[in-house]
C-alpha cells in the first residue's frame, strides 16, 4: 500500500466524524480531535479508575513509560531524555526557572509569540530581575535576523521562541537559529506545540537545548498531555526548581516511602512533579502510535499538500493577503490569510459549518493529514464568495 493509501485508510478509520460532508474541520491550530483509538482507550481506562482495584500501579506506570517512549520516537530522542508534562506552559514555565539564570541575564524571544511563551519569562523578569527582550517582528512575522543579531548584545543567556507562530504559521528555522545560540554559548529553548504533528523534527541533528511540547493540537492527543525534552548532556546539570515526590529516586518502590532523601532521578524524570492523569497519557499513547503507524513523514508531505492548496488559492485572489510564508519550508499546517473584511469572511466560513480560527484579524486555516481536500476546496469557494461581496 502507497503512503497516500496508508494516510486514506487511516484517516477512513480513526477520523470517520471529521470524514462527513457537513463538518469542514480546519481548526487543528486550536484542537485537534481524538482518534477513536484514543477515544476507546480513554475510555477503558476509566473503567479501571471506576474499579481501582483492577488499574494497578504496575499498569500506570507502564503507561507513562509508553509514553516516554513513543515522545522520543518522535522527535528521534530517548525516553531518559523526556518528561511527562501535563501542558506547554507547565515546561515552559519549568525551563524559565530551572534555567542558570541571575539578575542581569538576558532572555531574548520575539514578540505577537504566543503569551504561554511569553508570561513565563515576564515571571522571571519580575521575581529574579532577569531582563526580557522581545524582539519586534517583521509585520506579523518573526524576524529571524533580529533575533540572531540579539544574541550579540551582552548578558544574553537564553533565546526562546515558538517553532511555529500561532498567529502567521510562519515556522522559524530551528538549525540556523540552534546554530548561532551553540556559538555563542546561549541556550535555545523552544515551544513546538504549533509544529510537532504537522511537521518532522530530529533533535540529533537540530542543536536545541530544551523543547516542550502540548500534545492536544497537531498530535491529537487529549488535553493534559504532552511531553518536554531535555538535551542529555544537561539533564542532571539542571536542578529542577519544584520538587515532587515522583521526581526522586526510590519512590517507585511504596514499601520504602519514608526513606527520605533528596536526591533528584538521574534521567528526565527528575522534571516531572505531579501525579501525571494516566488516562489522559493513555490516549497520548494510542493517538501516538497512529502517527508512528502513518509515518510522521508522510503525513507531513500531507500537511503540505493541503496547505498548498490554500497558499495557491491566496496567491491567485488580487483581495486577499497571505500572512504565512508561501515557502514550504517555511510553514507547517498552519497558514493565515487576511480577506477583505476578515469579521464577514469568518461569518460566512462559521455559518456553512467550517471550523476555523480568527486570530489577530487573520483568518487561520488549519487542515490535518485527516482532513479531506474537498473540504478545503470548499472552504476557499466559500471564501471566494465572501471576497467578492
């Protein structure tokens, strides 16, 4: 079977409600809808919880450890190398603090970012008086130059910046910008929840630091889910700045539990704080498995042929903007177009049931590997409807 056939077959069996002619889905930006693996698996899972004595501790953590595993066949990592988090903001937030950072240092990102990387380093502003430099975009478009010349100015420490923007879809190039942080001794954090799903990322061969990612938009997994990556040479350099009881050693074994010793876990655990939701990781699970099924290259050739779609129809309308970059490489799923009268378009787009985000004055566009091409054409006739009224 073609990878086409595959990505058609998959899509007919795990998305069938997005299959319908009267749902038009392009909002997976903001939520991407659960398979029916993971709906099935959610579901058995709090029959467990509903009969506890059935969900042993032993069937818990093998969830979160397929987790990790799955996380890190992803993004070509190892499970040591990945924590569980519950959301974005959560490792975000864990990386502002976690970070060896004084009074002084710099924190340079870019603002119109989304305020989850953003809010953060304003904490840290203000509680430790680490300075945040946002660096102006170019229009609505994350200015990758400044950005780099920024790095240059003194005290900077940290560079971090979304891979992709919520706002323009436009998607930032991670090597060059990985490149510059590694020669100049500044470590690069990103937020990749707008990317990953949509598009491919090794961090073998990409020189980032520490990456987060929410799992309930492109990965299609539910919400509380996610996962953060730390590079292997800083795991155990970074002290984790909240202490949980499953961030230590020995807490796997509950006949030892007031044995008390600080001492943080040796791999990416020591970052984990909480009582992760199992059947919440249970879904990340089945809903990860059917990107590894699919191949995460093929549905991002996928992606890309269906915003191509869009970035073409946009190119051939004299009334209507294009906000995302037009260069494949330099956009992921999401691309924003800005009609005459954006307020009327996104009427006329909710009124015959497409699903659709309106973003900063910018209509946003969001089709998935799922996602059928006769449900944007319809869309973009929709839209070209609403341009010529």
């Amino acid at each position: 079977m073609s990878a086409s056939a595959t990505l058609d077959a998959i899509a007919a069996r795990e998305f069938p409600r997005l299959r319908r002619d009267d749902v038009l889905y392009l909002n997976c930006a903001a939520t991407g809808p659960l398979p029916e693996r993971a709906v099935r698996v959610i579901a058995e899972h709090n029959e467990w919880r509903a009969e506890p004595w059935r969900y042993t501790a032993e069937m818990q953590f093998a969830t979160l450890a397929r987790s990790r595993e799955l996380a890190a066949r992803l993004i070509n990592a190892s499970p040591d190398e990945i924590a569980l988090t519950v959301n974005t903001s959560y490792g975000i937030n864990l990386a502002a603090r976690a970070l060896p950072l004084s009074a002084g240092d710099v924190v340079v990102g870019s603002d119109r970012d989304f305020p989850a990387n953003v809010y953060p380093w304003m904490g840290i502003e203000r509680s430790r008086g680490v300075r945040y430099r946002q660096v102006p975009c170019d229009g609505r478009l994350f200015n990758e130059d400044a950005l780099i010349t920024a790095l240059d100015e003194p005290g900077v420490k940290v560079l971090a910046v979304s891979w992709v923007s919520f706002e323009s879809g436009a998607r930032l190039d991670l090597e060059r910008l990985g490149n510059a942080c590694r020669e100049r001794g500044v470590f690069f954090v990103v937020d990749a929840i707008q990317g990953l799903g949509a598009l491919t990322l090794d961090v073998r061969r990409t020189p980032i630091d520490m990456l987060f990612c929410g799992a309930q938009k492109w990965l299609c997994a539910p919400w509380g889910s996610g996962f953060m990556w730390v590079r292997p040479e800083l795991v155990q350099r970074f002290e984790p700045p909240f202490v949980g009881w499953m961030s230590i050693k020995g807490p796997d074994d509950f006949s030892r539990l007031l044995d008390y010793k600080l001492e943080f876990r040796d791999d990416a655990r020591r970052f984990e704080l909480i009582t992760l939701p199992y059947q919440d990781f249970a879904g990340f699970n089945a809903s990860l498995e059917i990107f590894h099924e699919a191949g995460p290259a093929a549905i991002a050739q996928r992606v890309s042929e269906l915003t191509q779609r869009i970035v073409d129809w946009t190119s051939s309308q004299s009334g209507v903007r294009l906000m995302t970059k037009p260069d494949a490489a330099r956009r992921a799923g999401v691309i924003a177009l800005v009609p005459p009268d954006p307020d009327r378009a996104s009427a006329r787009l909710t009124k015959a049931g497409v699903t659709h985000s309106l973003r900063e004055g910018a209509l946003r566009l969001a089709p998935h590997f799922f996602t059928p091409f006769a449900h944007v054409d319809r869309a973009l006739e929709l839209l070209s409807g609403a341009a010529t009224q």
